[in-house]
C-alpha cells in the first residue's frame, strides 16, 4: 500500500484544460432544443457502438478517460446500456452486418438522443467505402449530429466533438 | 450477450452456458465487423493497399504496414535500405511497448485495481505524445510504406527517446512490484483462464498467449530478419497459461523492447530512409511475415496490370487465438471473463476483414 500512495503522490494531478465545442464539426443544426441541452450540459451518459471500426478509434476513445483528459471528470461517461444513455458515439465504417444492431441499439436509446461519428470512416466511409459488406457512413443508417474526423481523431477532438454536440450552438 | 457489449470494445456475440456462476461454455460468434477488406484491395495500386493494410486492426498498424511492404518489396524484387528496416523495427518495438502498457492497465482495472489503470495509461499517453513528435502519428499509422519509412528519425529527437525510455523503464519496474506484491490482483491472475501447454500445442496458440503457454514461438528468434539478426532478441516465455503469465510476458516483453529500442538508437545505420519501388510484373507474389504485438501477422499479395494489387490476404493472429479463448474460459467464473478477455486481448477487425 505504501508504494502505491507513494506513486500516486508522485505522479501528481495530470489532467488538462478540456478543449472548446467547435461549431464547424456541427452536422445538422441545433436538432435538439436548447432548453433539453442544458439538461444534458453536465451529465451526460454515452454508448460506444463500434459499427466496424478498424480499432483505432476505440484506442482514442479509451485515450479520452485517461487522467490526462479525464472525460468523467466533466461529468461525461460512458455507460452499458443504450438505455441508460443520451448519446451515442459510433466508430468505424457501419457493417452490413453491424447495421441490424446499430438501428436497433439507436432506437433503444430513449429520446431526446444524440448521436455523434468519430473518425473519417464514421464520417465519409473512409478507406473502406461502401462495398457488398459496408453501408458507409453513419449518417447512411442513423441520423448523426456531429462529426469528427481524423484517422484516428486525438482524444482532444473527439471530446470536442462531444462538447459540440452538448453545446446546442450556445457557447 | 453481444454484439453491442457494455464497454469500449469490439462487437462480438457471446453466448454462456453457465451452472451458478460457472462458465460450462462459452460460444463465440465473430463476423460483425466485416468490411470486405479483401475485396477492397482488388485493384488498389500498392500505395492506397498500405494505408488499408495499415487499418486492418488499428493496434497493430506497424506490423501489418510492415508485412504489407515486405510483401510488395518481395513481389517487386528490391530491399529496402538498411536505415529503413532498423527504423521499422524501432516503429515495432514501440507499438509493442503501447499496446503491453494500455494491456497491463486494464489487465488491472479488470481487477478492480483502478490505480493501475491511471497509472499505466499516463505512461501509454507519454509515450503515444512521443511518437506524434517525433514519427508524425500517434500510432504511427503510414510511419511505414513499401521502400522504407515514410519520415526519417531526426538525429536532435534520439536524446528525447532515451530519455523517455529510462523514465518508463523506472516507472515500469516499480509498478511491475506493486502488481507482483498485491495480493488481491495476484488472487484473481493466478489459475484463472488456464491454457495447458498441450492444448496450446494442439490449437495452434500463437503470440503472447501462446509464450505465456508454453509456446516457445517468436518470429524475431526463429525467422529473424534484419535488423532482429543482429539484435538477439531474448524470447519471453511462461509455462502456466494463466492470466499472471500473459502478464509476466508482457512486464518482460516491455523490458526487452525496451533494451532493442536502445540498441536500435545506438546503431542505427545512416543512409536513405527509402527508396523508390519499381512496379511488379502482373502476377507476382509476395509475403510478408512480421512478428506484431499480440503475434505473428502474415500478409499475401499477388499483382495485377499496372502495378495494382489483384489479391491481398492479412492474416492476423487472432484467428488462431480465438478458439482457445472459448477453452480458456471453461471451469471459470462468468466475472472473470473480461479479466481472461483482456489477458488475450484478441482483435475482432483483424479477425473479420
């Protein structure tokens, strides 16, 4: 016990200034009302749905609750149930054998319900495309409000992006 | 339960039968994240085939941008420059060190040890903060491309990685005590998720799971190729199969990258960090065999007219790992399945393509 506080007391408090919402990652404009917004600003519950992602997206999303960004400690996090959460955050490419779960797992997520695309594939279908086994974008099986690019996007962006979508065009 | 899991992981469906709160069985049931990778490189010119062969599973984008470009550099006849291939190695041993570090924090968090995961995934993000400065990508996707390296080590940026390897190396060391002296996480690692050395034998367990089973097997020890040669990598291996050996092999596989990356820094060669490629003749062959993170990535390409690609198989370690997973759960508790989960840690995109 002794060297763990004692690692603990010298690792110190990590963790940096969270980043901004940016209004440019906004993909349709202010779908949800400002007065249901401010209920989420604070406390907001989120379920990673990974649609067929390659893995790295889900490496940066780990990245996120490090002490470093500390999602939680904006009181963000992640939960285990789409029924317990306000906003989905989905990665990868959607897989034709993803898309059955993914629309299913939208409409378990009880309103109002946010939905945000990490990564170049979630936002455009990246390298992979549409094909017989991807349907592409997310946006092609589930209405999403914010996008975030990036190959992986750093931790930082994808936070942003959650900031984005909980701003409501606000700030 | 399954595919959408309760956590930040892959899609899979897992079914248990299960007595009390005993695992009698475990299915698994793979195929989600299918994507048609395979079909997508068909006529890929071999530049865009790197950067797909680099997202096969994002963990281990080295080694299979690595095996990708040995197979093109195999099918096209030339060697890349001998810089190219220390810097590739060095590019392997580091994502090995993320990927054992990000390991070992959840392999503690798994078992309600938090402080591990705090701590390990503050070194992971140091270290990860140290490949954007100094590789240009934080999991140093594209760093390789068929011909050599796609940036050049700066000399001004070897002091820095010494530097931060003796801080890891330190920090390691102390946690590597703290794990080994904590009774409770040592109650839930030893005899949980067994793989007899026999069983391991017979399924074909590759990788770390399979050093931590018995398996005496690693590519940069029995096929070494430059600059593992020169190098001498001391193997890791564990003989009990549970899940403190695939700890222990990855606490000794960290140590030991560490002691290759500062032998890779130390006589690193100098020259250009690539060359050109000229196109393969349609209907070439080539393979690559490179020795990943998490085990042995084998990537087979043949080329069509104009230098594009007319089949491309990435083959990840994974799929031999999977089935063992289903015997490595049986007689355990269901609570302990993430625990013997994570000790494999076995990738979903690699697996499905």
């Amino acid at each position: 016990m002794y060297y763990m506080l004692k690692q603990i007391a010298a690792t110190g408090i990590k963790t940096e200034a969270a980043p901004q919402p940016d209004e440019a990652l906004r993909a349709v404009a202010d779908r949800l009302g400002a007065e249901v917004l401010q209920y989420f600003d604070g406390a907001l519950t989120i379920r990673h749905v990974d649609a067929g992602s390659c893995n790295g997206c889900e490496l940066e999303i780990h990245m996120c609750n490090n002490p470093y960004y500390n999602l939680e400690g904006l009181g963000i996090k992640f939960v285990a149930s789409p029924r317990h959460a306000d906003m989905l955050l989905v990665t990868g490419p959607v897989s034709r054998n993803m898309e059955v779960a993914l629309k299913r797992t939208y409409d378990a997520t009880p309103e109002p319900k946010l939905v945000v695309a990490i990564g170049d594939c979630g936002c455009t279908g990246g390298i992979f495309g549409e094909s017989y086994a991807s349907c592409g974008r997310v946006s092609n099986v589930i209405p999403v409000d914010v996008t975030v690019p990036g190959c992986p996007p750093t931790p930082l962006a994808i936070m942003q992006g959650i900031l984005t979508a909980i701003s409501g065009g606000k700030r | 339960m399954g595919p959408v899991h309760a956590g930040i992981i892959e899609p899979g469906h897992f079914r248990f039968s299960i007595v009390g709160e005993t695992v009698l069985r475990l299915e698994q049931r793979l195929g989600y994240k299918h994507k048609g990778i395979e079909k997508r490189f068909e006529g890929m010119t071999l530049a865009e085939g790197a950067r797909l062969a680099g997202r096969v599973s994002g963990d281990s984008t080295v080694a299979y941008a690595w095996a990708y470009a040995m197979a093109v550099e195999s099918a096209a006849g030339v060697i890349p420059p001998p810089r190219a291939l220390w810097l590739r190695a060095l590019l392997l041993e580091r994502e090995r060190v993320a990927n054992h570090l990000g390991d070992l924090g959840y392999l503690g968090n798994d078992a309600a040890l938090a402080f591990g995961l705090a701590q390990f995934m503050c070194l992971k993000e140091d270290w990860l903060r140290a490949n954007q400065a100094v590789f240009g990508h934080r999991y140093l996707m594209d760093a390789i491309v068929p011909g050599g390296v796609a940036r050049d080590l700066a000399p001004d940026a070897m002091g820095g990685l010494r530097y931060e390897m003796d801080a890891l190396e330190a920090t390691v060391t102390s946690l590597k005590s703290i794990y080994d002296e904590h009774a409770g996480l040592q109650d839930r690692f030893i005899q949980c998720g067994n793989v007899a050395p026999a069983l391991a034998a017979r399924l074909g367990l590759t990788g770390v799971a399979g050093r931590a089973s018995g398996q005496a097997s690693d590519l940069r020890v029995e096929h070494p190729s430059i600059p593992f040669r020169e190098l001498e990598v001391r193997m890791a291996t564990h003989r009990n199969g549970d899940v403190a050996a695939r700890v222990t092999v990855r606490f000794e596989e960290i140590f030991e990258s560490l002691r290759l990356c500062r032998l890779i820094l130390d006589r690193l060669a100098l020259g250009e960090p690539v060359i050109e490629v000229p196109l393969p003749p349609a209907g070439a062959f080539g393979v690559g065999w490179v020795e990943g993170w998490r085990g042995e990535v084998f990537v087979a390409l043949e080329t069509g007219p104009e230098g594009r690609i007319r089949r491309c198989h990435p083959h990840d370690p994974s799929w031999q790992n999977w089935p063992l997973l289903e015997h490595a759960v049986i007689g355990n508790i269901v609570p302990d399945f993430p625990l013997i989960n994570k000790s494999f840690n076995l990738s979903y995109s690699g697996q499905d393509l």
